[in-house]
C-alpha cells in the first residue's frame, strides 16, 4: 500500500570509594545523587567515571534551577535519567542532523494549508487509534526513525483505519543517507525508505539501539511510500495541517529536555535555529502561564514521547 507523508520542519561500586567535602552543600547534592543513582538504575564502572557523573550531576542540577528561574510557562526541571550526562552527550543521543540533511535533501512540494478554524484543543491520542504507544529510543541517536515512522503509523492508521507499528531498526540499519545511531534527518529517511522499497513491522524487524547489519526483507513490507510535503513554519499553519490531516514529523529546539519532568515549557528564550531533535507532533492547546496575568494564555504543541515514559 503507499501513502503521502507529511514532513514537518525516541561493575557496582560502593559509594563510599567517592572522596567528598564534609560542606553540608555537597553533602546534600551527593544525597541527591545517591537518589538519582537508585532511581534510576545508575551503575559505573570506576571510582573516576562516578566521581565525574557527580560533578556533571551537580552542574546540571544549578543548570535546572537556572531553566526554573527562566521559565515563563508550567513546566519543571530537576533531576531526570539524563542528569549525569553533558549538553554534548545528551545532544549525541537524541541524535538529529541538520548539516549533510541541507546538502542531500530530496525537495518535496509545499503542502497547501487547509482552511479550517482551530479548535481550542486537539489531541490526536483523543481521536481513536492513531497514534502508537510511546517507544524508548535508548542509548542511541534515532530519534529521527521515531519522527518519521510515528508519522507514517498515523498516515497509514487515517487512510486504511488500523494501526500498525512500524521499524525504526530498519531505518537505523537499512537508510544509507543518514548514520543510523550516530544521527539523522526523517527528510532522509523518507527519501531512504522510498529507496529501500517500504518499511516493514515493528514485530519483524525488532528495534535493538544499536547500528546493525541491514536485514531488509521485500516479502514482509507493510507500507510504501508514494512522496510527501513539506510543511509552512508557522505553527497555525502547522496546527491546521496536524486537525485536517494527521500526526506531523517535526524537528524542535530540545536543550532543555534533557532536565524537564513535566509540564508546559515556554523559556524566556529559545534558539529557533539550533534543531536538535525530531518529535513527533500529535495535538495542541492552550493552558494559562503562571507567569502572565489570568487572561493571556500560551499556544503549546503536543509531542509523543520517545525518550521513554521516564522523561517528564
């Protein structure tokens, strides 16, 4: 079957061997970690690799109080799965591409906005099977494979009314245009998958987070895909598309995700230009900032979760 997607611009150690300050700050933010650590499962190899995840914990989290300071919307920052991990290695692994997507890019045809009026709210999670449960990208830079496959799934769910899970290992293995955990571009892995011939199930061609060798099967493919679109910037515009038409594949500003646990993020500033992540965009509404007065509200777009249930 083919479709047209739609393009928008997932050694134990004991703790004592950690040589620390008796000052009741470091004690306190040591606490802290040992918290996070249990939480979630932190294990390192060495003395020396936990005493450096310690200082990049006690870094981010005077970065987080920072982002709380900043924010102008809902939302709340702290210590997530990622707060051991630098700007740099966090960035690494969620793992999308810009500067080869500029050069390589396949130019699709410009999508023609539908005239419809907004609702106030809209959620596509609301509306039937259309969007796949949330996925877990782990260890490795796809999040790309998550964008444009949680887009074809709610393409593919709108045209034929059943829906599928399809492969990102596929993508991450099979797509030659981009470098599979090391990142990508879903402009790409549109073109690739059209390149590839299709993409398979989810349940035959199992996501492992880790580059593979390419193991295509043509006698299971699932879906084609016929071309796509290529979306206005502007997110009424973007907000009408997603009503009329489905789930879109978009690329975000994602710095600040690293430490978010919740709610409506609205910073006072955001590099608009630095795209560091491919979600997937699935509804929007509007909620009242609790940093403005009573009758303004902030626009927010809805994005699936690929990072895992344990992030916000």
């Amino acid at each position: 079957m083919k479709l047209i997607v739609i393009v928008g611009l997932s050694l134990i150690i004991t703790l004592q061997a950690v040589q620390i300050s008796s000052h009741d700050e470091i004690n306190t933010s040591f606490s802290a970690f040992q918290g996070f650590m249990k939480k979630y499962n932190k294990v390192y190899t060495s003395e020396t690799e936990l005493n450096k995840r310690f200082k990049i914990f006690q870094n981010n989290m005077k970065r987080a109080q920072e982002l709380q300071k900043n924010q102008m919307g809902t939302a709340k920052y702290g210590a997530t799965i990622f707060a051991d991990l630098t700007d740099d290695e966090f960035t690494k692994r969620q793992g999308l591409v810009q500067n080869f997507a500029k050069m390589q890019r396949k130019k699709y045809p410009q999508a023609e906005i539908p005239n419809v009026k907004l609702p106030k709210n809209f959620d596509w999670r609301k509306k039937g099977d259309v969007v796949t449960p949330v996925k877990n990208q782990g260890n490795c830079g796809s999040c790309w494979t998550f964008s444009t496959t949680g887009n074809i799934e709610g393409q593919y769910a709108l045209k034929y009314g059943s829906l599928l899970s399809f492969s990102e290992q596929e993508i991450v293995d099979c797509d030659h245009l981009d470098t599979g955990c090391s990142g990508g571009y879903p402009f790409l892995a549109y073109q690739a998958i059209e390149d590839i011939g299709g993409l398979v199930l989810e349940e035959n061609y199992p996501y492992t987070a880790q580059d593979g060798n390419c193991s295509f099967n043509k006698d299971q493919v699932a879906v084609t895909l016929a071309g796509g679109l290529e979306l206005s910037t502007d997110e009424d515009d973007i907000a009408k598309w997603l009503v009329q038409n489905g789930p879109v594949s978009i690329a975000i500003n994602a710095e600040d995700m690293q430490l978010y646990q919740g709610g409506i993020s609205n910073p006072k500033t955001c590099d608009k230009y630095n795209l560091n992540h491919a979600v997937l965009i699935v509804g929007y509404g509007v909620k009242k900032s609790k940093n403005e007065q009573e009758h303004k509200e902030d626009a927010l777009l809805d994005h699936k979760k690929q990072l895992g249930n344990k992030l916000g």
